[in-house]
C-alpha cells in the first residue's frame, strides 16, 4: 500500500497535545491510550504491523543483495532505543514497567506516539539542533546559546514544518534575546563569514563546499566560485551591540541586534593560482541574483533554501533523521550528498525524502515513519556464529540488524540523572548543570571554522568519569532520599526483598529485567556479603558502567 | 562536527578479532588487578618513538623557518639569524631552537592542497583527504597498533595527545584513540576511585562488570561492545600501574620545569618526553592559536613564538642529553602554512601550496634544509614534497613496513602509506 500526502494529517494533529504530555509521565497507560487512539484511527500512520511504505523498498534492497530480512528487536530494545533517541534519555522504572508489561498489539506505535507528545521531545531535539548550529562552546556574549536552544523548542513544540524553522534561522533579525533564532548567524559571521557559508550548506543542503574555499571540490564538481557565490549572499548585515541601564542605573551590554541593509557588495578571494577573484550572490543551482537590486541577500537565500519543492533540503534532513535513528545515514558522513558519493539503499532514501517534502516538511511524520520501519524495528543481537566473515560489515550498511552507537554526552547526563532519581516523579532536567558537567569533556580548537570536539565518546577520561567521577558517586550514594536508599526501604516487606531490589536496578539502568543466571549471580552476593548496601552500590556501578548501558541497542 | 555523525565503523571482523588478544580484552575482570605487574621500562629498548608538535591554526612559515628578508612584498618585520647547524638559518623569535638545529631538519617545499582547518587537520594527521567511504586512522594510532601492542603489560596508552584532542583512530577502533591529557599542569580527572572503594570492593565491581560486558559482547560481537571493554581494560591498567605519576610533572625539579616553560606547550612537551622514557609510542603535543588572519606579527612575536621557541628546544636538548633522540621522531607541524601575502590587517591567511615542516631526531640526518621556495615564497623552487612523502619518511623511521596495508570495513586495502609516497632519501644516512 503506498501512503500518499501525510500533509492533511500532519496539519490536523498540530499543537494538539503539548499540554498532555505534561501529565502524561505520571500516567503513562493512560497516557499510551489516550495520545495513540488517534494514531491507531487514521491508517496513514503506517503501524509496525507492516503498512510502512518504506518496508516494501527495504526488502527490495535487502533481496537483491542477498541478505535475510531482518529478526525484530525485542521489547525491551525497542523501548530503550526509542526513548534515547527521541526524548533523549532513557525510559525510568514506571516506564519501563508500564511498557514491558502491557499486552497491546500495536504498543510500539503508541510508545512513540507518546513519546513524540512529551515534553523533552522538543527539548532533546532542541538541544540536537543547537549543538549543530553553534555548537557546544561558548561563543561569546553575542551568540545567546539558550535563546537560541529556546526559540528551537518552541517550534518543535509548534510542530513547525521544518522548511519554515530553516528559512526563519536564515533570515532572522532582531535581538539575539528576544529572537532565539539570529544566534545561528551571528555565531558564524566572521573570516567574511566563511564558516557561516560552510555550515549553512552542510547542515540545510548537506553540501560539503568548505573546501573549495581554497580550491575546487576533489571528487565532485563544486568550484571555489561556487563556495563564494554562496558566500556573497552573507553581504549586507549588520551587528549592533546595544547597551541599556541595569538595576542599579549603570550603562552596560544589553543585547546584539542583527539586521540586513541592500548591498552591491561581492565576495573577493585568494585563487591558487595567486590571482584575486570576485563573487556575487549565486546560488547553488546557479542562478544569480541579479546586480544592484534592492533585495535582502539572507531573505533570497533563505526562500531558496526553503523553496517547498526543493530537494536538497528535505533530502538533507531526511539522511541526517534517518542517521539519528539507524546510526548511520543513506549517505555518509551525513552532510557530504551528490553523485561522488553513492547512497545505500537509494530507493528508500528517494521515497523518504520525496514523502517528508509531500508532508509540507512534518519532522514528526518522519519521524513516525522512520520509527515504524523494518530498518529500525531490527534487533542488534547476531545469530549466529560466523561472525568472522569479512563480508558481514557490508551487509550490516543495508539497515537490517541495529548498529550499536554511544550516547551523546548529554544523552548520557540525562540518563544517569533518569537512573538515578526513578523514586522522584517530579524531577526534571537540569540543563544547566549538563552544561556544565559537559564543558570538561569540550575542546574547542579557536579557529576561524570554530571547530570543536568531544574528548568523551568511549575514550579513557570518559570510563575514568564513569567509574570514579562525581556524578557517579552521587548515582551510588546510599543516603536518606537517594535512589539506593528508595530502593532498599520499598524492599522491605516485598516477598522476597532482595528479588525485587536487584530487579529495581536492572530496570532502572538497563530497562530490563536481570535474567535468571544474573539474578541469581546478584542474589549470591547478596546473601553472601554482610552489607547489602555496599553490593547493591558495586552492582549499580557495574550496570551504569556498562557497555550495555551506554551503547543504543 | 561529530553529533550526528556516522559511527566510524571497524575494521574487517577478522582481521579485528586477530587482535583482539592484544587489548585487554583477554584479561578477565577479576585479573584485571593481579595482572598488574608493570615493567614499562624494560619494554623501552629498541622502542621507537614519536613526538608530534602539532601548531593547531596553520603556523606561519615564512616567519619562522623560510624567512624572505629579500621580498619586498611578502618578507614581514622577522630577520633571519644564523643556526648551529651550517648554512641554515631561522627567524630571530626562535634563538634557542636555533642552537638546536643540528638535530632539526627544515622542509621547505611541502605542498598539501587543504587550506580548510578541519579538512588540513585530518589530511595531515592521516596522510589522506577525507573520503566518504573510510574513517582513516590517524597515523599515531597506525604506530600504537604497530608498535605499542606488541609491548607487553604495558600500563599506559601508546597514544597520548597532550591540550588537544588529536585525530582518532578511524577503523583501528577506540582502543588505539589518543588519550587527551587536557592540562599536562593539572592531574588526570578522576584517576583515583572515592575512598570509601578499596581494592576488594573494586574487584567485585569489576567482576560484575565483566560478566555484563562479555554478556553484551557474546550476543553483539561489533567493535563498539568490544572496544568499550577493551577501553575499560586500558583505563584499570592505568589507574593502578605505578607509571601514573608520569602524568605529575611536580616529581620533576624546578630547574627541569622552568627549562621547559610551564605554560601549556612547555609542560606538554615536558611531558611527552617522560611518556617515551617510559616506552609510549606516540605523543602529540599542541599549540593553538596559529591563526593569525591579524596582527601576524605581534601574535607571533610575543606569545607564540617565546612559548615554541622554549619547549621545543628544552625538549630536543633533553632528549639529546638522555640519549633518546635516536630513537624519537620529532615532527614539528601544523594543518597548513599561511599566505606569503600579507593582508591588510597585518595578518597572513590559508597556505597549503609550499610550506614547511620540521623533523628531527630519529637517527635521522639532520642539520639540513631540504627544498626550497622562490623568492617570494610563493611557489616551490626545488624538490617538492607531498604529505605521502612526509608520512613514508616518518613511517620509515619508526621501523614500520612501508608496505603496511589493512582492510577497511568495506574490505578494501588502505595502505598506511599510498602508493605515491617515497621517504626522503636525504634525511637517511
């Protein structure tokens, strides 16, 4: 069955249920009924049960190249990866439980439905989407790093067609306070905005030009005109920082003001061959704009870049969605798109991005439909044995087994935070403090690509902060009001206390419940050691610590 | 730009699981601590090693080691002086290095092609250009698989990048990424565990830990499961080998300190040569803030240059004087060189056409200059090198086959070192 025009549908479920999803954690049953009914009514929203259109594309590509379909993950998988990547964090205990333990056929439809309605959806993807704008240093005070995070959730919130989002953080003007969104260009504007030209066309057309800025592209057919054509739209805009009195009446910085004024104004640049060249405003696809008109450059290229029936910019956010969720894009690396660099499975990618630019640019009926395919319900779990042959990687790249992939950093703050504070409903992220924790592991090189790393991603600070850091002593801590503590006063009076205690952790780390060797492996500690809570502390640590915890699965 | 980013993949399953018995993979959990017998020291003789000076923003060539006093145009305020190595001569800013250069080689006519930060980073870092199809190592960790996994109950990591993070290891996997010290003049975060965990608590933390792990591992069987363990192993190792005080530059006496510097660059490189004392194979050093599109020379002159100048030669004196500059590599550069024009903010922009690069020890012979720009340094006026030139020259010296090839994830070969490279005959005896 093909699925035409998610846009009716995408319009009508707008800004429906924000409020809900406040009350929902509570109420998680109630909550899955309640948000999925609709879901479950309208047969566009291509359940699990095999109605996804990009399934039949799928197994297309997976026979022709010869490989099995792939085996569904377990509950359990399912949960813990969905939650990671669309609110970010893991599930907690109720949770979880409320999950594993319900016997609704299409209870997978409904957990992401759910979870597309709660409140840290537009948070974690606000944070995403920050990172990848301006990253995750600090700029300096004309780049306000939370208005502009702010201003993102607000339109993940609105369900805002994301060709909408994306010509709004083009075009923006006004204070970098009160309109979150001129941050992305302010952030970028000097080297005569090079590092703006070069993210711009990464992150909205996933075009790699930032090398042609010195030379024409190696391997396809950029030219360094073009780098620079595209720079010159990046003329005419003006930075103003604006000063105001204080409480205590003293004159001081306020705010940034951004604005654009028409220019003649041209690009110049370095040729290799020592030779100066010059460039005016041309677009990708080459078309000019003309010289001496009166036009805002940053509006022309916003409307050209958000043109609804262009294809670069959903085929961008398609690869780059699609990487989010498999761990790995059609395309990759997931902003370097054109013919020098061949898609895996380009039909599918085709389909995806042809259906998000027909759904009036709906990121969550992408993401619905990326979620609910053969792709993303397969297990990471190998069968058999022959895992030493050389060909497996290639079959791994057709999307039918689940790549593992590490937490993000914050992905990380959040669900240690999760883990540990089950016993308190109403905690909720603190993303300042995650700010800061973070900043440890930031490098930021002070060039003028403003590029920056993580020292983090599964290296020897990062298990050093696992197994010995701050956070994780407070995670272990056995004091009144702490998660251990929570945990061993429920116990008491439980059947058999030290089941359920052991069976607390595991859900709380890993989602799960322990299987019967390792519950009994815990429950011979326990019985074995004088201070339980000295082995429930070990356990925890070993849960937190490992790799099952911090790999998506 | 790594959110988002593709997983780097591995290497071919065969070939990964081949080395899996050289991490840590195959100690179990409860050994981790027994294990710990360090003879770090004993490994040392015969081990090649490498320091890397990496000048993070593209240095300034012309005003360090191809200065043009005779270009009207492009020669800048620096004058040249005079070396202990004959006939060669290098800016005013770097007196010390200059009584070193007799164990330094200048190249003059390096030509890259990369002027973009990110992309001269990784090319000269790997000896490659980005290529969506392969996550190339870089080439430190090429050497820390080559050479430091043969070392036996070695405690600390074979790859260690000192105030930055360096390039990571491509399909070689997480294992053989740099170990970023952020600060050489603060202790290592979290090195030690809390005080309430004594050795026995830690045991069976581990213990529990290694049934998880080797669970996930058994049902997964991919390089991220793997590498996590083995990234553990390497961590315990270090956490309980004596030679963790190695990263404690206070152990070493005022005299020592004040040689080298104790800002950032002086105290990393400092420290790099107490990590190849102690058998680590490669260490990365970094200096940033090269990036000088403005006031080129007042950056130069007053911040960068003093800081270069004292490190780099406290380090080559002291290698030289500790008998370990035979078998340590030094290589001194950066992603790119910088304009022979200079632009009207007195600065100098991107320059990848014909720049320098420094090398020495090694056993190596030094005291040379090898190639040579035009007057103006714009072009290369004799004996080009390219990147693969620089990386088989280094590859050489480090007693790695030049013919070393892997099999990326995709099953196709990659050579450490591509077919148009050729060490430079000059620099071998």
């Amino acid at each position: 069955m093909r699925v035409r025009r998610g846009r009716m549908w995408g319009r009508g479920i707008r800004g429906s249920s924000v409020a809900a999803a406040g009350r929902a954690a509570l109420v998680l049953a109630l909550a899955l009924g309640a948000t999925a009914s609709r879901a479950a009514d309208d047969p566009k929203t291509a359940s699990s049960s095999g109605a996804n259109f990009l399934d039949p594309l799928l197994e297309q590509a997976w026979e022709e190249a010869g490989v099995k379909p792939p085996r569904p993950a377990s509950d359990e998988e399912f949960l813990r990866r969905a939650y990671l990547d669309i609110i970010g964090r893991i599930p907690n205990v109720q949770e979880a439980q409320a999950f594993l333990t319900t016997r609704e056929a299409d209870k997978r439809t409904k957990l992401v439905e759910y979870l597309l309605n709660h409140v840290d959806y537009p948070k974690n993807f606000a944070t995403i989407w920050t990172n990848l704008l301006v990253g995750r240093g600090d700029q300096g005070r004309n780049v306000d790093r939370r208005a502009l995070s702010d201003w993102l959730r607000k339109q993940f919130v609105a369900d805002r067609p994301w060709n909408e989002v994306v010509y709004d953080l083009v075009t923006a003007t006004g204070s970098n306070r009160e309109n979150g969104a001129v941050n992305y260009t302010l952030a970028h504007l000097e080297s005569e905005a090079v590092p703006l030209t070069s993210r711009t066309t990464r992150l909205f057309l996933g075009q790699q030009l930032q090398c042609t800025q010195c030379h024409d592209h190696p391997q396809n057919d950029w030219k360094q005109s073009d780098f620079w054509g595209m720079n010159a739209f990046f003329r005419g805009i003006k930075v103003e920082e604006k000063r105001a009195a204080d409480a205590t009446g003293l004159e001081r910085y306020d705010h940034t003001e951004l604005s654009d004024q028409p220019t003649d104004d041209f690009a110049r640049f370095d040729k290799r061959n020592g030779m100066v060249g010059v460039a005016f405003p041309r677009f990708l696809d080459g078309e000019k704009l003309s010289p001496g008109s009166k036009l805002i450059r940053r509006v022309e290229l916003g409307k050209r870049i958000a043109d609804p029936d262009g294809d670069l910019l959903p085929r961008a956010m398609a690869n780059r969605m699609w990487a989010h969720f498999m761990g790995r894009g059609f395309v990759n690396p997931v902003d370097d798109i054109g013919p020098h660099n061949s898609p895996i499975a380009p039909e599918v990618f085709d389909k995806l991005t042809e259906e998000f630019r027909d759904s009036g640019f709906d990121v969550k009926q992408l993401i619905r439909w990326i979620t609910s395919s053969k792709a993303y319900q397969a297990t990471s779990l190998r069968v058999s044995k022959r895992g030493d042959s050389p060909g497996d990687q290639e079959e791994d790249d057709l999307f039918n087994i689940m790549a593992l992939r590490p937490m993000t950093p914050e992905q990380l703050f959040d669900s240690l935070m999760t883990a540990t504070s089950s016993h308190r409903p109403g905690a909720t992220r603190d993303e300042g403090r995650r700010d800061n924790w973070m900043r440890q592991f930031l490098f930021v090189f002070g060039n003028d690509e403003e590029d920056e790393a993580t020292n983090f991603q599964g290296t020897i600070p990062q298990s050093l902060m696992m197994m010995n850091g701050e956070m994780m002593k407070e995670a272990l801590s056995g004091k009144p009001d702490s998660f251990l503590a929570d945990v061993v006063d429920r116990a008491r009076g439980a059947r058999s206390p030290a089941v359920q205690m052991v069976d607390q952790l595991y859900l709380a780390a890993l989602s799960r419940l322990p299987s019967a060797r390792e519950r009994q492996t815990a429950l011979r500690y326990l019985q074995t050691q004088p201070d339980s809570m000295g082995v429930l502390q070990d356990l925890f640590w070993a849960l937190l610590n490992s790799n099952e915890f911090i790999l998506i699965h | 730009m790594s959110p988002f980013s593709p997983l780097s993949g591995g290497l071919g399953r065969r070939h990964f699981m081949r080395h899996m018995a050289a991490t840590a993979l195959g100690i179990p959990a409860f050994r981790f601590f027994s294990d710990l017998r360090a003879n770090a020291a004993q490994a040392r003789k015969n081990h090649r090693s490498c320091i890397v000076l990496w000048m993070s923003g593209g240095p300034s060539h012309l005003d360090i080691w191809d200065l043009k006093p005779d270009s009207e145009k492009n020669g800048g305020p620096f004058r040249p002086i005079a070396t202990s190595a004959p006939g060669v001569m290098i800016s005013e800013h770097m007196p010390k290095t200059a009584q070193q250069m007799h164990h330094l080689s200048v190249l003059r006519s390096l030509d890259s092609k990369e002027g973009n930060h990110e992309r001269g980073t990784y090319l000269m870092h790997t000896g490659y250009v980005p290529n969506p199809t392969v996550v190339h190592p870089g080439w430190g960790s090429t050497c820390a698989f080559e050479l430091g996994s043969q070392l036996d109950n070695f405690d600390l990591p074979h790859c260690v990048s000192i105030n930055s993070p360096g390039v990571g290891a491509g399909f070689l996997g997480m294992s053989y990424t740099p170990f970023m010290v952020q600060n050489p003049n603060a202790p290592i975060a979290n090195l030690q565990p809390p005080g309430d965990v004594d050795a026995l608590r830690m045991n069976r933390r581990l213990q529990m830990l290694g049934q998880l792990e080797d669970q996930f591992i058994a049902q997964r069987r991919t390089p991220p499961a793997v590498d996590h363990k083995a990234v553990y192993g390497k961590t315990i190792r270090m956490m309980n080998s004596k030679y963790k005080e190695i990263f404690n530059l206070k152990t070493e006496s005022e005299a020592v300190r004040e040689a080298y510097g104790k800002h950032s660059f002086g105290s990393g490189c400092l420290m790099a040569r107490r990590l190849v004392e102690q058998g680590v194979t490669y260490v990365e050093v970094s200096l940033g803030g090269w990036d000088t599109h403005a006031d080129n020379f007042e950056a130069l002159s007053t911040r960068l240059l003093p800081e270069l100048d004292q490190g780099m030669s406290a380090l080559v004196a002291d290698l030289a004087s500790r008998g370990l500059l035979d078998t340590t590599l030094i290589v001194w550069m950066g992603e790119f060189g910088r304009t022979p024009r200079i632009n009207q903010n007195a600065g100098r922009d991107h320059w990848p056409r014909s720049w320098s690069v420094v090398v020495g020890g090694g056993g190596l012979k030094n005291g040379q200059v090898i190639g040579a720009t035009d007057k103006d340094g714009v072009d290369v006026a004799d004996r080009p090198i390219g990147v693969m030139d620089l990386i088989a020259t280094m590859t050489k010296t480090m007693g790695i086959g030049l013919d070393t090839q892997y099999t990326t994830p995709r099953g196709r070969p990659l050579k450490v070192v591509d077919d148009g490279g050729k060490p430079i005959e000059e620099l071998f005896g």
